[in-house]
C-alpha cells in the first residue's frame, strides 16, 4: 500500500487540515500498525493502520507520527525504522528517514531509535497532549511513559501538557468525506470487484466447493491490482447464508440452493463491499425469485432515495415498509401492515443493519450520530456508504411454509452521495434475477 495513487501534497494537507483542529501549543502522537506473529517466526501480512495511512501515505510498521502545532507553525516528524542491509535481505526494502522526508513531505524524519530523546523534547512545555486513546493500550502505555519523563523535569522549569484529547474523532470525521483522488480508487476498487463477482457467477456450478469460488474471486481482484481481499470473503451456499460471517466456505453446492457471496478487493488501502445471491444451477425457482425480488425492491427504494439531507434512520423506514409489505404478500408475515411496523416484525428475517459508511475501512469510521437507536447523520457529498438489506428464513425455521425454509439473501452495492443525488459504484456486478440467468446461462450454454 503506497501513496502513488493519492499525491502527496494530499497527505500534507490532511496533517494540515487535522493541526488546525488542535489548539495552540499541542501535540498530536498517531502510531502506525505493528507486525503480528500468525506462528513461530511468520507474521500475519501486515496491515497499516488506517488513520496513520490517511495523515502520512506511509506504509511500514512501527512507526510514529507527531504533530505538533504551536502559535505561528504546525510541524510535521516522523519516527520510522532505520536502514538497515542485513534486516533488508532478510524482510525487505525499508524507505529511511532521509527517503521518508523526502518522499513524503514531514519536516523531520528521524529513526525509531531516536524516537525517546526527541519526543521528550517536543512534549515538553505543551499544553496539550492529543492521541487516539483506547486503540492499543501498548501504544497508550508508551504515551504515559513519555509523559512521565516530562514530569519528573518540573524542577528545571519544564512542564508537561495538562490537557488530553483523544484525537480519534478529529480523523474520522476527515476520514468520512472522500476527495477525488480517493473516489477515483474506490470506482476502481469497485469495478474491479464487480468483476470479480460476475466471474464467481461464471465459475458456479454444483459439485464445486465454496473455497474454489473464493479462489476464482481472489485471482479477478490480484490480477487487475487489487492484491489482497478488504475482509475475510463469504462464500455461503444453501443454508450457510443464514450465517451472517460465514468464512469457512468448506461446503460443496448442491444444485437447486442459492449461492450467497459477500466480498470485495482491496487498492491502495481502500475497500470494496459487494454482496450477491444467485442459483448455483443459474436459475431462481419460483420461492428463491419471489424472496429475492422483495430483497431487490427493497435495497432499490432505499438506494433511489440516497441524495444530500437524507440518513440511513430514512432508508432504514423505506426498506422496512417494502420487506413487511412483501412479506405479508407471500404469508411470511401476518397481521396488520401498520401494527407489523410498530412491532418491527420483519427484523425477525432482516437481522442486521442496512448499511455502514465504507473507505480506508470496511466497516469505516464516523459517527452516524444514533438518536433513540436510529442513525440519523445528515447524508452529504463525498460520503460513501452500503446499502445491503436482507432476508434469512434458516432451514430449522417451522414458523413458515417449507418452500421458503434455508434461503439466505443478500444484496450489497457501495453508494457515493454526490451534489446531485447517488452514484453507484458497483453497478457492473450483475444484480437483477434476468442479469444474472443471462451471465450463468450463458456460461452453461458454452460448455
């Protein structure tokens, strides 16, 4: 993950943009990510942390970025690891201190082994100490530590900050709004996502395993540049789609079962969320299309209404009314329209949330501003969000007629709010019930 595809002065005008959210005289500490140990001496691939990402473009471990902002400057250092020929053979290319300041834009670079003397120099006579607290009680321990060799100077005359703040909010608020440059890389990210799914539909077939399918989607996201999946993939046929993260996918398909597939690439750091159901023989019987034409008119209505001034508290009603009006139609759900809304009755097959805001992280950071359980954030451009409603009636469910029992489906598309209304990022994975029987038919008639 490098800055190549985001320009550097992006990133300085981020570290810029966040100090003049601090008051005078304080400093700003943002750890980077840490390898993990997955067994022995082989370490999980790592991964930044993405509010570290977001402030510096830099994608090493370990290292530490402080900002400081006094009346008349904001200064930007970074700590890194230091060149270093015999750990490089063995682990590869680290970029320096020198390179860092260089490539990256800091007004200082030193390396990680000169982080204890100089932090102690910029903390002192602050005001005020900002980090993300809470995230990695290691990092917080350090923080303290750093602190406390500040306060043992208070004879010299040298004070130690008095005011905390946790600067996680600041950055996640900047995070929420997407510029150009990063929008650019999700529609790729997304594209190359929607390929992926249409290939999986192409590769779908009974007798084949769930892993395989995951497979065919890992190859389509590398091989246009998209090297590592955002999250673990759900391949879920027949049942497991009543298994929200499903990640096994160890199961054989059977025909005559739906395929559930939630997965999505990931470029230059930030993720895609693309979520399809489809018949594993490529064509809906009659109880898959009716439930899965209700999921579809549901997620269309909420999707149509994305535009500025609206939240997901709205969606969220627009989608509820569709899904228990269906689902009253096909005796699922019985009573009174008005009185299944108040008791929220189809929250018994729509189980989780209908979407969440989507960026550096799948799941990514803001505040929905919950009012009595409802997210009731304001919509505006730039935001970049899921719309994924759905209905799961698991295979032991004897409250309903057999026909519907062991059908899970999901739809999942990513939804830019844009000036005007909404943009779709995923619309080239096939979603109606004739786009998809065209792709797998058409796959089924060539073989």
């Amino acid at each position: 993950m490098k800055h190549t595809l985001i320009p550097v002065e992006e990133f300085i005008s981020r570290r810029k943009v966040f100090a003049e959210q601090l008051p005078d005289n304080a400093v700003a500490i943002i750890f980077a990510g840490q390898e993990v140990t997955r067994s022995n001496d082989t370490e999980y691939l790592f991964c930044q942390n993405k509010s570290f990402y977001y402030l510096t473009g830099f994608n090493e471990p370990d290292a530490v970025l402080v900002i400081e902002k006094n009346t008349t400057r904001i200064i930007s250092t970074l700590f890194c690891l230091p060149k270093d020929p015999l750990a490089e053979v063995w682990h590869g290319k680290r970029i320096g201190s020198d390179n860092a300041k260089t490539e990256y834009g800091f007004d200082y670079a030193y390396s990680l082994d000169e982080l204890t003397p100089e932090i102690e120099g910029i903390i002192a006579n602050k005001q005020t100490l900002c980090f993300c607290q809470g995230q990695h009680l290691d990092n917080d321990a350090r923080v303290f530590s750093w602190l406390e060799l500040v306060k043992v100077k208070s004879r010299q005359g040298i004070s130690a900050p008095v005011n905390f703040i946790n600067c996680a909010p600041l950055i996640d608020e900047m995070r929420l709004i997407k510029s150009d440059a990063e929008l650019q890389i999700m529609r790729k990210v997304n594209a190359i996502s929607g390929r992926a799914h249409q290939r999986a539909m192409e590769a779908t077939q009974a007798g084949v395993f769930e892993y395989q399918i995951e497979a065919e989607l890992l190859h389509e996201f590398a091989r246009n540049g998209a090297r590592f999946a955002a999250y673990n993939s759900i391949v879920a046929g027949g049942n497991n789609a009543n298994i929200l993260h499903y990640t096994n996918n160890c199961d054989e398909l059977h025909d005559g079962d739906l395929l559930l597939i939630d997965a999505g690439g990931e470029l230059a750091g930030y993720a895609a969320d693309i979520t399809r159901t489809f018949p594993i023989n490529g064509k809906f019987s009659a109880p898959q299309k009716a439930l899965y034409q209700l999921v579809l008119d549901a997620q269309l209505a909420a999707i149509e209404a994305i535009k500025p001034g609206t939240n997901l508290a709205a969606l969220n009603d627009i989608c509820h009314n569709v899904l228990t009006e269906g689902l009253i139609a096909l005796g699922i759900l019985k009573g009174e329209f008005t009185q299944l809304i108040e008791d929220k009755a189809c929250k018994q097959y729509f189980i989780h949330g209908l979407g969440h805001w989507l960026g550096l992280d799948v799941h990514d950071v803001g505040d929905y501003q919950m009012e009595n359980k409802r997210q009731n954030r304001t919509f505006q451009p730039g935001m970049v969000l899921t719309i994924e409603p759905g209905l799961y009636i698991p295979a032991d469910d004897h409250s309903v007629e057999p026909q519907w029992r062991g059908i899970g489906i999901r739809i999942e598309d990513n939804i830019l709010v844009t000036d005007q209304g909404h943009e779709n990022l995923t619309k080239n994975a096939p979603k109606s019930i004739a786009e998809i029987e065209r792709v797998m038919q058409s796959v089924v008639a060539s073989k």
